[in-house]
C-alpha cells in the first residue's frame, strides 16, 4: 500500500494514514498524539473547533519528533469565512500548535455563518473571497495546502469554477464501509482531487457494526488482520488519505499496520460497501438550523 500520496497541485507528499483528533477528550488526545507519533505516525488531522490545538502542539513538541517530518491540517471555522477573519483565526491555530505554518488548512463545512446570525447566503453559495484570502496564506507561508471538507460536488464545481490561482489539495469526507461515496470518490479521480476519509471506521455508533460486517470478518481471518486493519486497507486501496480515530494505544497502532488486500478480496469488500441500502451520514443543517441542506 502506498505510505503517501502526491497532491498533484504542489507535488507535496502526505502521509496516507492520519490519527483523527476529533471527539478525542482533553487529556486524552496529548497522549494518543505521543503513542502516534511513537508508532510512525506523521499526519495529524486537527481543525480549530475541536478545541484541542494546545494539548496538540504540546504533545508534538513533547514527543521531539522534528516539525518538518509532521504533517498537520487544521480546520478553519464557519464562523471566520469573512476575508478579514481568516488570518486572526489562523493565526491562533498557529499560536496554539505552536507552529510557523500548517501542511494543510481546509475550510471545514461550506457554510458560513457567525454565532447568532443567519448563514451567509453569498459566501456559502460561492466560497470565493474566502478561497482567496486562503490563496494569500499560502503566499505568506502560513500554510502549504488548501483544501476543503464536506464539500459534494455540486459544491466543488461551483468553487473551481472561479479563477482559482491553487486548486483545491483535497476534500475531507465522511467515507466509511456504509458511506461509500462512489460518486465523489469518482469525480475526485477524475479531477485530480484527493479524498480523505473521516469516520473511516463508521464513527459516530457505528464502529461495532462495521467490524462485525460478515466480509470484514471472513477477509480478516483469511488474511489474519484485525477487521480495523482490514478496513483501513481497503480506504487506502480506494486511494483516499484515512483517518481513524482512537485514543486508546493498542489501538493507535494496530490501525497503522496495514497492507494491500488481494484484488479479489478488496473486490468482494468494494462490493459488499457499495451494494447496501444507503445509510444516512452526519449531516449537521438542521443541528445548526439552516434553511438549506448541506449536501444538497
Ligand atoms: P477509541 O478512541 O476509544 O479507541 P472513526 O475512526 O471511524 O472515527 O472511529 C473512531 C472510533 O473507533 C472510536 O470510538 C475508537 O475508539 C474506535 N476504534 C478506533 N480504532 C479501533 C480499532 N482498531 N478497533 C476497534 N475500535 C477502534
């Protein structure tokens, strides 16, 4: 399996395999971040609303790892997507990573909308002014790669529409065995996008589940993996960036050792993923009362 990918717009190689901080309590994720980056981990997925930066920065400082062999994406909120929000926002995701500059900021949910106000209806139709000053980031050497996440395609033809000076790096999706994203997964190919894959092992409750799936087992057993490692591997083979979560160390680590499934085994898996009923996915428009659907 491939250790990295090459983000065809800067030629910039990432580590296939992330640790997710996501949902990672405090005190938790300094040590998950440790175990990672003692493992052989060198990707990890943050974002500013996870509100766990600090504990983040400490943990890679702590762990003596140089800055340069790290990669670490940061998430910039729906509240900031005004032009002149973005750089103080980014600036304290910086400060709290204790980082020069990011690998990689996306814009985390195409919706932008401040505490207490309605969405903007402009800027989330077309995230252009946003893209720009993100464009400028990247001029200043805050950043390396811009991307988004939760974008479907509708979305991302409406954004590269616009005269983009730096194309989208990547889209970070939800992509899991009963979220399979056949579609996006299939114009990403065909528009040198890359995908990353959140709540790769179904997340929110459904982690159980996935593990237990008939195929996941069988192919588990044949190939003598655990069904975590057999499902990481499949992601992987699908060609999007993972990123499972997990806090506890075992864990950590046994999600890191992967290998190719043989072809006729990942077939059989690809099959079973795309062929179920549809499943819903985290889907947060009416949480956050929006008049309008996020992935429609
Ligand atoms: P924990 O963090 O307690 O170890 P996802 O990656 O899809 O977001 O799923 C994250 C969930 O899956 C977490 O609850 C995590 O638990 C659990 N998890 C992560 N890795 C494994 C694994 N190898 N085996 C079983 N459960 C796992």
């Amino acid at each position: 399996l491939p250790s990295h990918y090459t983000i065809p717009s800067t030629g910039h190689r990432i580590p296939a395999i992330a640790l997710g901080v996501w949902q990672a309590k405090p005190n938790e994720v300094g040590e998950a971040v440790k175990t990672a980056l003692k493992a052989g981990y060198r990707h990890i997925d943050g974002a500013w609303i996870y509100r766990n930066e600090a504990e983040v920065g400490q943990a890679l400082r702590d762990s003596g790892v140089p800055r340069e062999d790290v990669w670490i994406t940061s998430k910039l909120w729906n509240t900031f997507h005004a032009p002149e929000d973005i750089e103080p926002t980014l600036d304290d995701s910086l400060a709290k990573l204790g980082t020069e500059y990011l690998d990689m900021y996306l814009i985390h949910w195409p919706v932008a909308k401040k505490d207490g106000q309605p969405y903007d209806k402009d800027l989330t139709e077309n995230p252009y002014p946003t893209w720009q000053k993100l464009e400028e980031m990247v001029e200043k050497g805050k950043v390396r790669n811009i991307g988004v996440s939760n974008f479907n395609i509708r979305r991302l033809e409406n954004l590269t529409a616009n005269p983009l000076k730096i194309k989208p790096a990547v889209n970070q999706v939800e992509i899991s065995y009963w979220v399979p994203q056949v579609e996006l997964l299939k114009w990403a190919k065909e528009n040198d996008l890359l995908l990353e894959a959140y709540s790769p092992l179904g997340s929110t409750g459904r982690v159980g589940d996935t593990l237990a799936v008939p195929e996941v087992k069988e192919i588990a057993q044949e190939l003598g993996m655990t069904p975590a490692q057999v499902v990481i591997s499949w992601h992987i083979q699908r060609g999007t960036v993972v990123l499972p979560k997990s806090v506890t160390p075992s864990r950590v680590v046994e999600n890191l050792q992967v290998r190719a499934l043989p072809p006729a085994l990942f077939d059989k898996l690809e099959e079973a993923a795309t062929s179920h009923k549809p499943y819903p996915r985290l889907n947060p428009s009416k949480g956050w009362g929006l008049d309008f659907d996020i992935f429609d």
